[in-house]
C-alpha cells in the first residue's frame, strides 16, 4: 500500500495537461500544483498561516540543507518537519543530490556515494543513496525523493549514459533502505541530459521499479527552452497515467504553463523567493523590477489584479521604500506576492483544464506577461 | 486647540502612577503606553496587522531615517505617514535630534542647527528647529517631538546648562515652525543631563511654553539606575498633571515599571526589536538567550505564560535553528515575542494601577524575572 495515491480527474481536450489530486498522509493537493520551497524548514519570509492564506498545498524542504543544520536527529525528536516547523499539509522533500552535486569542485562521485564538503562549517560529509533515505525517514516527509546524480548542462553521451546506469543503481538501493514506504512515498528520478535516447532508458529502467511517483530532473539547468520541452515531451508519454509527474527546479511562469500543458503535476523553484527577496515581483503584466525609481511615487499596490496581502495592503512606492532601506516587511512583502501569483496561476491553469482552453488561457497569458 | 487630550482616569494608591488615555487623531491609547519603534517606517519584520494583534496602541517612527529615504516628499504625497505605511493608529515621530547627536564626529552644533553627514550616502545635510519640524508636519504624526539636544553622559554642568537654554531657544523656535497644531501635537523635551537644578531650569522654561505634552530626554544613556530614578523623581513632579508625560529611549522590563511607579506615562525603545533580532527573547523567567545549544532540542515555547503567536505555534528548538540559520521568520518571532511581552506587560502596569497594587505587581515581576 503506497502512502500516496493520484486521482486523474480529468483531460484537457486542447493540450495534454490533467487535472488531478494527490491525497497523503496529511490531506490532499490539487494539480497541477506549484509547491513553495521551504529550504530550512521555513519559506524564507513567510509563517506557515501566511502559506495557508495563499492556499499552498503542499511544500518542498531540502534534506542537505536540514541535515548539515539542525540535523535530522533534532527534527525527528520534534516528532518529524510537519511537526517541527509546524506545518500540517504535505511536504515533500528533495534527496540532497541536487545540493551536493551544486558544489562542484567540494564534492567527489563514486559509487557507493558522495564526499563533499559543509557549506556551514567545511566539514567532511558523505551522501549515499543508504544515508540520504535514513535521513528523509527520519524528517517524514510525505513524500521523499530518491537520491540521483544531476548532470550538469551540456554534459557527454558516454557520461550521462554511465550516470543514468548509476542511478538506476541508486533508485534501487533507495527503495531497499526506504523504511517507511506506507507513510512515506519514494519517487523515483528520471534523468538523461538532453539525450532523448537517454531519457527512454532511464524511464524505462526506473519504470520497472515501481515507484509512487516520477520525477524528471536534471531539466531547467540552463538549455534553451525548446530543448526542456522535447525532453518533457519524449519523457512524459512514458510514464504511468495513474502515478504523479513531478518536473525538479522549474517554477518561472512560462515553464508552468507549458510544463503543464506537457502533463506534468507538480513543480517547485526558489524562483518567486529569490527575485522577490532582490526586489522583483511577477504581475499579470510581467516582470517587475520594484526597486526602480520608477516607483519611487507610484501609488498602486504591485498587481492591481492580485488579492494577496501586500497588494490589498500597501503601495509599490512603500514597498519600493521597504525595499531599498533592507527591511524585512519589503522581503516579506515581495515573497509573499510572488508566490501568491504561481499560486493562483496554477489555480488558473486547473481551472482552464477544467473547461479544456489551457491552449487559450496560455496565449492571453503569454500576451499579456509579455512572452511571445 | 490641541491636537490631542490627556484624560487622567486614576492615580495609584501604592505609587505615583498614573492610569489614562491619551485621545489624537487617530484614536486612542491607554497608558502608561509603551511605543513599538518603526524606524523607517515600519516596525523591523512586523506587519501593522500583527502589530495590532499583539495590541499596540501607538508607534514611533524616526524622522531623521525617513528624512534620509523616501525623503518627507515621498511620504506627504503618499498622504502622510499613517497612509504610507498602512497604520492607522496613533504615531509619534521624533525631531531627528538623538539621531544627529548620536553621530559623534559627523556633526557640528551651532546655533543655528546641526550640520551632519547621511548614513546613507555621507552627503552633507543639515536640521534645525525649523527643518526638523517642516519634516515632521509633513510626514503628520499625531505627536510630533521639538528639535532638541541630547546631552552625553557624562557632562559638565556648564556645557549642560548652556545646551539646556539652547534647547529651550530651540523648542521656541519648533512653536513658531509648526503649521499644525491642530492636528499635531508638539512635545516639549526636558533635558539638564544628571543635574537636578537644570532638569528644574529646562522644566520650568519649557512649562512657560505650554506643550500639549513633556518628554523627558536624555536619560538611560549610560547613567546608573538610580541616577535616572533621581532625576525622574524631581522633573515629573514639576510637569502638569492634565498632560502626558514621555520618558526617551527607555525600553527594558525595569525601567518601563519604575518609569510608570514614578508618573511617566508613555515610553519608547528598539531593545525588544533589537535584541530579538540576535536571538535574545524576553520571558516572565528572565531574559533567554534562545541561540544557546541549550535549547536545540527544547520542544515548550519561548514562554509558556505567553499568548503571542510565536509562543502558541513554534518551539524554542525550532525558533533557535530559524535563528541560527538566519532565518527570516526567525527574527519575526522572537520581534513579535518581545513586543507582545512588554505591551502585555504594560497591560498588567495599568491593571496594577487600576487595583492599586502596582507595587506588589512591581515586587513579583522583579522576582520572577530575576531583578533585584
């Protein structure tokens, strides 16, 4: 018994996007669904009513990041990450794979695992497939990640060809050290570059696994758009219609619309954290550079069309001020907007699903986001 | 006419105490009062909802900071300072004078007004009476502050006594300055450093000058308590009883309590904001330093005698790992945290007045918190 289950709902009869919900041991989340990234066991800015309030679903947390500090240990003395950060929906966590093979030159591959080094305290540390599984049992999230290699872009055949091999490896030895597989779903990781060949194999590999969901990593790492789309596109067909598609690291505005046009369900970046802790906001209209003096005197709230708390509170002049002097209510302000829009743009994207015009909805989106 | 109302509703029977109202333009506060300070405008990691849940009747916000930026401009067109900011209780805005004082080095005290450089980009600026308060009238406060010196500690009683005339030359000249007195009230500052005969001298001067309401500057600035005691015990006496009395800068558990047992009626600090942001949170128990490796795994709240939603929601291991991360929420709770411990505990001061026993009050919540 998986400790998760999809329900596909419907078909859109314009794309191949699909309206669903996946029910966990801590409710359920509708997708196509965007998950806010909670790195530290906090989205940076936010408390967990303020999510809510913006009908967040479902959030990510990293494992590296919360093993190197508190430590899985102390988050499982708390009674686990739900109970830690206080959080009652689903979490999902990442394996610390991403992480650790962001640091490049402090990291070594073999394979029984990773060395690398603490961005904390440089400290030696060691990841494995074993280790990065023990320490997701111990966080409990509801839904844990297997721990995978991500290749950097662009990267050889030969390399990438050896590397989707030794994740398939990996996935194995995942599943064998999950604990608790009916609390805890463990999804599997395609990868395979830019390599469609590659792609193939390694669904078809992890496929035979059996996961309760897939996820296709390893995208959005700095190729041109049209090449993540054929990815998806050669990818997704393959994967079963009854299990969750999870596409790692994506979350700008136009990768949403077409990730969800390509049938993926779920999403997560540190998009609309990041730019709205520099001072930039997403609108219907497109981008936002809040910090410009252009703004300096504007008297609107950032969105007119937005109801979050910032823009049903206060002007882009003020926040534009909060900004510029490095208050923590101008972070908060922006965060909070920011992740309110992929919220609800994804709600938009359901909606559209809904009544089969996701095609429609992207064109007025794009047009008016200022995408061609 | 003025632009505020003191109603005096009881005296203490244990102490000099006092319990009132204090009625402006935007509503009323009860006092004795402590004021949350928001010094660009806004109060550090707090929104003004949150404010108002943890019951703050009345901010400060500081003119020499939003004179710097937005710049007074910015804030009159938004349509003052409460619309700037979303705040539509009372605020205070000091006359910019501690600000300028505290630069050392960087100014030049003339008689005419300071000459002092921006923290912001070192440019020349320059305040007098009458820029300080064409500041403050344009950013509209209810309770607008004269530009005064405040004195160093230690100082000669020369040096004293010649600032204390200029001061009272100074908050003449702010009388002639102010465009609104109907709408905003000017304070009066006693200062006289720790010389009894000059608090009497700057008191008596400035009583000539019939302010809507006194301050007492210059006081807890390094001094020991007992001098400050000294010095409120023959300057409130002096001050009429039909208008509010503020003690400056005066913010830690013991002074708030002494100041109001000696007849000061509203008082303001950064200390609950500032040490709440390195870590350190204030406890019925004492002060707590929530960093410490003591309460990593500490699963009961900050203070269990607390009502604030930092205390109703998170633990002190979470908070310290959100602290020791750097954490945005982090600061946000133990910011929230203080505040609502000294409003509540300026709710309790009024209680104790009301029931005349703010001395046994004074007594248990010394023991408690470990003052002598």
């Amino acid at each position: 018994m998986s400790a998760i289950r999809y329900e596909l709902i419907k078909k859109c009869k314009q794309t191949g996007a699909r309206l669903g919900r996946v029910y966990t041991p801590h409710g359920y989340f509708d997708t196509p669904a965007f998950m806010p990234v909670g790195t530290q066991a906090t989205v940076k800015g936010m408390s967990p009513d303020e999510l809510k309030s913006i009908e967040a679903g479902i959030i990510l947390s990293n494992t590296y990041h919360l093993h190197i500090r508190p430590g899985e240990d102390i988050i499982k003395e708390a009674g686990g990450l739900h109970k830690f950060m206080n959080w009652d929906r689903p979490i999902l966590t990442d394996s610390g794979g991403f992480q650790v093979f962001s640091l490049g030159d402090f990291r070594k591959i073999e394979e029984e695992g990773v060395t690398f080094k603490s961005h904390v305290d440089g400290s030696k540390k060691f990841l494995s497939p074993e280790s990065a599984i023990k320490i997701q049992n111990k966080l409990g999230a509801d839904i844990i990640m297997a721990f995978d290699e991500c290749i950097p872009y662009p990267a050889e055949f030969h390399y990438v060809k050896k590397s989707v091999e030794r994740t398939t490896r990996w996935a194995k030895r995942c599943i064998k050290a999950h604990e608790n597989p009916e609390t805890q779903a463990l999804f599997g990781i395609v990868q395979g570059g830019m390599y469609k060949e590659l792609r193939r194999q390694s669904a078809y590999e992890l496929l035979e696994l059996d996961f309760p969901g897939y996820a296709i990593g390893g995208l959005s790492v700095g190729e041109p758009a049209e090449e993540m789309y054929e990815m998806l596109e050669c990818t997704v067909p393959l994967l079963p219609e009854d299990k969750p598609r999870y596409l790692m690291g994506v979350g700008s505005p136009d990768y949403l619309v077409e990730g969800a046009i390509r049938g993926i369900d779920m999403f997560d970046c540190v998009l609309p954290t990041r730019i709205g802790r520099n001072g930039t906001v997403l609108t219907s209209r497109g981008r936002m550079i809040i910090r410009d003096a252009l703004y300096a005197r504007d008297q609107s709230p950032i969105d007119p069309d937005c109801d979050c708390y910032a823009c049903k509170n206060f002007t882009r002049s003020y926040i534009r001020h909060l900004i510029k002097a490095k208050e923590v209510l101008g972070i908060r302000l922006t965060t909070w907007h920011n992740l309110r829009f992929l919220l609800n743009l994804m709600k938009n994207v359901r909606e559209a699903i809904k009544e089969d015009r996701l095609l429609d909805f992207r064109n007025e989106f794009f047009k008016n986001f200022g995408y061609n």
